[in-house]
C-alpha cells in the first residue's frame, strides 16, 4: 500500500537570505553538503575533523563550525597532510563572485589554507593544484612561506584577511554556465625538523554575485500544507523564499525525519 504524507513547510523566525546563496550547508553544521579529499596526504600522517563542533569558533562565526587537526611525521620524508573539503558548482562565466568565511589557526610552521577550484573532482592520492588545471584564489599561509601572513594565532575572515595575494573573488572568463569544483585545502608540510600539527576552524562559508550579497530579513512563522497529487509519485514545490525546515508527516501523523535533502533538492520518500 502507498503510503500517503502530508508535506509541511514551515518558514521559521529566522534570518531569510533572499539573494541567490551559491554555497550549501555554509554554516559547517553538517557534513551533507561537502565532500571531503584527503589529497595526496601521507600514509603516516593524521587528519581528523568534525562538523557542528562547539568548543570553539572563529569570533566571525555564528555558532557550531567545522574543526580540522592534523599532524605529521616529522620523519624527513617530504610528505604532506593535506585535506580539501569542497562543492560541486554551477557558476556563471562572466560574472564577479564573492567568497568569504570566517576563519580561526592555531598558527604552525609549513602551514597553509588555500582556495582551490577547478575543472575536475579532487582525486586522493594528488593534490589538487596548477597541475590538474586548477585555479588559486587566495588563502592564509605559515609567516615562515608567506611574510605578509600573521606569525601568530589568527581569527578573522577570508575578504578581510586573506594574506597570499589581493585576490577576493572568482572570475570565470567566458560565457553561459560552467561547473567547478571549488573548496578549501589545508595541511602543513613535513620537512624533517618537528612532527608540525594545526588546528583550523571554517564557518559561514558563502558565495554570491558581486553585488547581490543575501540581505537578512526577519520573517513571521507560517505553516503551508501541501497534498500529494494522487496521480503522481512526486511532488514539486515551488516557493519565492527559502524554505527553512520541511517535515513531512505520514496521515497517522508520524513524522518523516530524512527530509534534509528535501531542501533545494529532491527527495524519494517511500
């Protein structure tokens, strides 16, 4: 038997983003909308993160963030810890788009966090660079590879802080839609001397056109129900705000919990 559901949208008194927001899951809460590489890390050497993490955050931040450690041998044997957490995008040619998030290190010797994006998906086993027709935005960089970047513990954002060159935007030339991958690689080198480590925190990662940045605006709650179409196995919303929760309710009025990719998305409900 089919089960039936009844679908609530429920806008919440929240911040409303009413420009186009490029980037997903921005706030680092959860890991549904990333993809993680692990590069061409070596086997020795150690990564851990977390998402939501909430014993610390970048002052810019606005709650629970992503937390990423690593350390490495310091064996002497060139290798890297070298992590990439990114998205795949469609993106307009043409067009000026402004990158920013909020940003915390615990500064290291050989330490680096860069943009990246690209073409091709990031592989593990190589790093993802000029080499596989990547494309450097800018970053943060160790005082010991990059002078004009903090010596100590640095807490800011990327558009006001990011210390590698002047670039504060992505700029594909051309035009009509291209898709990329675009992400941050963070991780320090092994040169022999000390087994180095670093700490980093990433929040509120966005991306939009220039001059459209999402504007915020307070909005009442309002409960929206919508009934399946009996003839059809699927159902398509439309809605001219962003959609802040979904909860689908079965007509015993149980409550469907995997609606996450529900939002901006699409989901099969069975």
């Amino acid at each position: 038997m089919k089960k039936l559901y009844i679908i609530s949208l429920i806008l919440m008194i929240v911040p409303v983003m009413y420009a186009q927001e490029m980037i997903f899951g921005g706030n680092m809460e959860n890991d549904t909308a990333w993809k993680v590489s692990l590069l061409n890390t070596g086997e020795d050497n150690f990564i851990e993160y977390f998402f939501n993490y909430s014993d610390d955050y970048p002052t810019e931040g606005k709650g629970n963030c992503l937390y990423v450690t690593g350390t490495n041998t310091g064996t002497g044997n060139g290798t890297l810890t070298n992590i990439m957490f990114y998205q795949k995008l469609t993106l307009k040619m043409g067009v000026n788009y402004i990158l920013d998030f909020a940003y915390k290190d615990m500064r290291s010797f050989n330490y680096w966090l860069e943009v990246w994006y690209g073409p091709t998906e990031p592989q593990a086993g190589s790093d993802y660079d000029a080499n596989v027709g990547a494309t450097f935005v800018n970053g943060f960089k160790s005082t010991n590879w990059q002078a004009s970047c903090p010596s100590d513990e640095f807490d800011g954002t990327f558009q006001n802080d990011a210390c590698i060159n002047e670039t504060k935007q992505i700029f594909i030339d051309g035009e009509g839609d291209t898709t990329v991958y675009l992400g941050f690689r963070m991780g320090i080198y092994d040169d022999g001397s000390n087994g180095y480590e670093f700490t980093t925190l990433i929040d509120e990662v966005t991306l939009y056109e220039e001059g459209h940045k999402p504007s915020l605006l307070n909005e009442k709650t309002d409960n929206q129900f919508l009934y399946p179409n009996p003839f059809t196995d699927n159902l398509t919303i439309n809605h001219d705000q962003l959609i802040q929760s979904v909860r689908v309710i079965n007509a015993q009025g149980h409550v469907y919990y995997k609606v996450s990719s529900l939002i901006q998305n699409s989901a099969d409900i069975s």
